[in-house]
C-alpha cells in the first residue's frame, strides 16, 4: 500500500457524508479546500464520495461481488494522504465514515516483506463539520483509527467547524470561510505536505 | 411512539452486527440473553437484525421509497424497551449502529399534544460485545445517542463482554457465559423492566 | 446512599469547574440555572464548587486524612438527583470531573440488603459549557460513569452550551441565555424531577 | 520547545497513575518497557509520576506559587518524545492525565520565530492500561489532545493492555507480558524514534 517512490505527491479525500451526489455537502465544502491548500504544497488531489458506492458492511479487503471498496482501496493504496472527511450526526462521526474505519481494519493483516503495514508511511488528515459540537471527539476518534492501521498524524492533522450550540446553519451556506477554520486548513496542508515527503524519502524501519 | 397503555410490556431488540443472516451473531448471543432475561420479568421480546434490512443513509422519518426504516421504527413505535446491541469495531459502534442513531435523530421533530418527543416513556439499554475493548466507550455514545432521542436510561443499563487486548475470541464461542456479564444482564433486565413499568404508569410532565 | 423516602427532593449541583472560588464560572451559571429550574419542580438545590476541596486522586470510599470527598459524598447520599456539571477542556470534562467519577468508582462495593447500589433510586443530569465543542461527547461519558455506578438518565439528561469552531465567548459572558439551552434546562428539570419522584416511590427490585 | 539539535534523542514518560510513590503502579511497568524499548533506538528515557506533584488546575503555563508544572513542562521541552501512560480508570484516561492535557492547552499560544507551536517537531506516544476495557476510546482521546497541541503520532502510536471484561487483573500482576502487548510495544518504539529522527532533520515547515 506503498505509494509510487517518485514524482509528486498526492492524497485522497474520502467525503463520508450521508447525501448521495449530485446533492450539496458541507463536508466536501471544507474537504475540498484542505485539497485546494494541499495542491499549493505541490500535492495533486481527488475524491470519492463514499456514499455513492456501495461499500459492503464486513472488516475483509473484500466482501464479494458488487463490493465497491476494493477499487476505493486501491485509490488510497496510491495515495499518499488520506483525507478522512465527515459530517457530524448525534456528535458522531458519520456511519458512511464508521464503515470505511470497520473496512480499513482490514489493513491490519496486510504487510510488506519487512513486516510493515502497507500504510505505514502514508500520512491521515481529518475534516469535520457540523451545525453543531463534535469536531474534538470525531476528529479522536478518527485518529485512532486511522493511526491503529498504520497511518501517522502530522502535528494539528484537523481541520473542521462546528456551529453553536443547537444551530442549524450548514458550513456550506457560510457567507463566508472562517479565518479560524481557513488557518487550521492552512497549517493542517504544510505539515501533512511535508511529512509525507519525508516518509516517502525515509520510510519506517522494518518491523 | 408511545406503546399501548396496558397489559404487558415488549422489548425490541435491534441487533447491529455487520453480519447479514444465516451467519451467526456474538451480538445476537448476547441481546438474546437481555430477551430472555426481560422474560423473566414479564416482559415479550423481538429482534430485528438491521443489516437485513436496507435502511438508508439520512435524518430523516422515511428517506423514500425502498426505505425499510419506517418499518422497523413502527416496531421500536410499539415497544417499551429498545434494547441497542452492537459490536465493536476499531473499538466503536458498529456503522450499522451509527446508522440507527442517524436515522432516530428525526424524532428531535416528533412531539405530541403536550410537546414530549414520543420517545418520552421508553427506556433504551445498551448491549456490547467485541473481541476487544470498547464497551465503555461504545456504551457511553448510545446512552448519549437514544438519550438525545429521549430514551431513560435505567440504574445499570448495560451489559457487555469484551475479550483481552488483542484477544480474538469471539463472545458466541465462549464456553460458558461469564458469571460477570450474567450477572450485568440480570440486573439489567430488572431495572429496564422496573423502570418501563413505572414510567408507562407516571409519564414524563408536559415540556 | 438512599435519599429519606418523604418529603421534598433535593438536588446536588457539582461544580467542576478548574477555577477555584470566587473566581467567576461559566459552569456554575448554568448549572445554577439548572438548581433555579428543578426549584420550580419542587426540588431544593445546593451546590459544591469541588476544585475548592481537597479531593485526594484514589478510587476508594475514603482516601485517608485530609481528603474532602467522604463531606461532599455524604451530601450526594442524602439527595435525590445529581447535577454535574462541567467546563470543556481540550473537547473533554474537566479534571476535576473525571476526578469524581474515579470516586465515585467506590460506590460499585457499595449496596443494601437487596443487593442494590445505594445510588439505585438517584437521577443524574449533566451540564456541559465550553468556549468550543465538546458537549454531545462529554454528556455520554458522564451518563456511562454515573449509570455505571447505578444513577439513572432521566429522557433529556442534558443541557448545554458550546461556542461556535475555535471561538473564545465565555457562556458567562453572554447578554443573554439562548433560547435553545434555555428551553434543554427546562425540559431536563421537569424530567429529573418527576424520575427521581417515581423511583423514590417505586424503587427498584432487589438485585 | 525544540530539544537540541543534535545529539541523541530523548524520551520522557509521564505516568499519570493515581498512585503516589512508592506504590507499585502497572501503568509504570509498561511504561517503562516503552522507555526500554526506545533504549534499542538508541533513545534515552526518564519519567515523571505526575501524581507525586502539585499540579494545579488551569490552563496557564504557569498557575503562580507552588505550582509544579512549570519543571515538568521544562522536561518535555528538552525531549524529543513525549510517552503519555494512563491507567483506565470508569473506561476513561485518568483526572491526573487529563490535568496533564489542560495544561499543555498552553501550548497553544506560544509560538517560535516561523509561527509554529513550540511542540512542532515532537512526537506523542500513548500507553494504556487497565482491569477493563477502556484502551482504545482512551488512545483516541491522547491523541486528540496531544495532536491538538503540535504533538506527531507515529504510525502505531500507542501500546496497551486491558483485561476481559469486569476482570480485576493488573497488568503488573502478569506472569509474563503478553505477546501481543510486547509486540505492539516494539513497533511503536521503533516508529517513534524513526519519526523523531527525521522531523529533528527535516522540521515542519512556517506557517
């Protein structure tokens, strides 16, 4: 799950809202800025809408036919940042998100010949919006996720924004980005820019 | 959402293992034992595996056609005890629960005469199991989940099992129940069936 | 730890804020509004800021000379709902919060001659308040320690306010109360205060 | 807080057990083998039990006369690696380590010449143990934290022990450490002292 040893880098932004395209998301709103912010530190970047596909319930690489995580994989497996973005239901992270967690644990049994998880040198950032509180906890979660599979988290690895306390308006319909959230977006794309080009060039040792 | 007013008290137990049927359940074994337990007390149990099911992503009441949500909320509609069981995985609520939880978050909009939400007179616990550690976790964000959703919670509403770290025995191949999860579900089933009781008698004020 | 079985209820408001007194507290105002709520139920309130005793980290009954938890203990024994209440530091409760639930740990060696908790027949509710979110995590870890050691969550068991993302507004410093916090304390008042009536009334069975 | 330039690295543990010395402490036994295990990397360690000192309460860096934190900080300043051991206490990371994340809220407003915190270029690990379940809700809540003050987590970036569920075990009273724990234990220590290695290089860029 290496990525290429050469050239640019690039990273991934899973989109783990619960709207189907062609519907608006919030979360792809800020996703697609942290792309944006990576792309001026040289890092090429694309997406999926997880809620598109149908990803299978199950924790194997692959649950059989019709199962669509196996081509989302192979998208991460050439990534080398993994965007894990999602909106905030109930102060969770979303279920499209706890599902691509439960399909990643399947990393855990994939190594290479020194004994690596194909992760371990790929870098995870995480996105959180929400009309209202949850961004510490998810984000929490989110990393330990992610990091339990092999992924490093560079220093301030989130971005997000959550409303006040029972409000109801939607990132997406922001007049305006927050200079908060916009400086997190920005330090959150210089350090994961730069520790995955360090990891590329000094991988791991063999476990 | 209020069950009827009298004679006997029912349970529905949602049963959120990412295994669809035939295949057996470590969650089942255990939500099983909480019916079986609520019996004893008078009270009648059912269960849905919900992955059976094609419940859709979103809030809300019903997500349009082919959604079998609104039937299985028909069910927790008629019920005094929802009875939540999830597994853990990544040391979370399984994306089956957290899709539960997404699609309960439309009754915050369902209130009636006196504004109490119709949950308002139904007692949730909780049911976790899981080859690792996560029952504290995973128990605190469905007490805070169906307790949003206005769910009581009685004295002691969970009950769990989780094997030792990095342990992979599963719940369902144990060969006897643990004495200490035996004994969660007993006291358990006797406060739930307690409480549903005393609240289907004394309901919550108007709000 | 059974409140009398006649007569008025009462409340017992902890403060956790990490400010000792008589410095100014976002948390003691809103759980002073919570007090101020449940009085109009009937229920007599006090409260303990517990940042200004002495209580000794441990997980028993009595940590030795000195330690000021077996006074601030005995007031929870002789009340009938439990109000904590805490800031949000780092998206979590407080230290001085988690402080008390590892106390509290003690009362699960605790029962009566049925075998009960002394807490079984208590209300607990949360309040939460903080600068930024934190507040849908925070209540579901404080309703799994206080249910885990026998407190039951009244439908609604929360009230709370977070700022908006990385914003620094201190709840004590608003012009006024938002409506929507305000009408979670009301709802939450009205629902402690009729639970804990009914369990004192109808206890639960022996264990 | 950069630690020196050159040189060999450093790593300092803070046990956060609720245990004063001299009391044996299983969050200290897998601390230590941490410590032990960055030995290999040619890392040197030591170790605080912040119980042993008057931590205030407070989100300053300096709470005034007696406060111990001051020379703590100090430490972490000159190390390289920060080891975060907590023991499980109701499922949750310790009052004593969460005192620890209020103060190092700190960090948040001390910058170098480049804009970034002082912790940029160090690396957080995280060490859990405890009779129950508890580690992997407790990991994600360290590395929130630690992340969201400028701390990188390695890749693995956590070890651990929890017992079968409502077990009463102490890691410390193990016949021998488990494989699965001792194994966890080596790939962290071998993904810190790599990381901290090259971000001492190849530091994170201004912001």
């Amino acid at each position: 799950m290496t990525a290429n040893g050469s050239g640019s880098l690039s990273a991934l932004m899973l989109n783990c809202t619960l709207h189907p395209s062609p519907a608006d998301s919030s979360t792809e709103v800020l996703g697609q800025q942290v792309l944006d912010a990576l792309a001026e530190h040289g890092v090429s970047g694309s997406q999926v809408r997880v809620v598109d596909h149908d990803v299978r319930p199950g924790v194997e690489l692959d649950m059989g036919e019709g199962d669509e995580w196996p081509a989302i994989r192979q998208r991460i497996v050439e990534s080398d940042i993994l965007v894990l973005a999602t909106p905030t239901w109930m102060g969770q992270h979303s279920s499209v998100a706890q599902r691509v967690f439960e399909r990643l644990d399947a990393e855990l049994s994939e190594t290479d010949d020194e004994g690596r998880l194909l992760t371990f040198g790929k870098v995870a950032v995480v996105v959180v919006v929400g009309n209202e509180d949850g961004a510490h906890h998810i984000s929490a979660v989110a990393f330990q996720c992610l990091n339990d599979v092999g992924f490093t988290i560079p220093a301030n690895g989130v971005t997000y924004w959550n409303g006040e306390a029972m409000h109801t308006v939607d990132y997406k319909d922001l007049e305006e980005t927050p200079k908060e959230t916009a400086s997190a977006t920005a330090t959150l794309a210089g350090n994961a820019a730069h520790l995955a080009r360090v990891l590329r060039r000094d991988g791991y040792p063999a476990v």
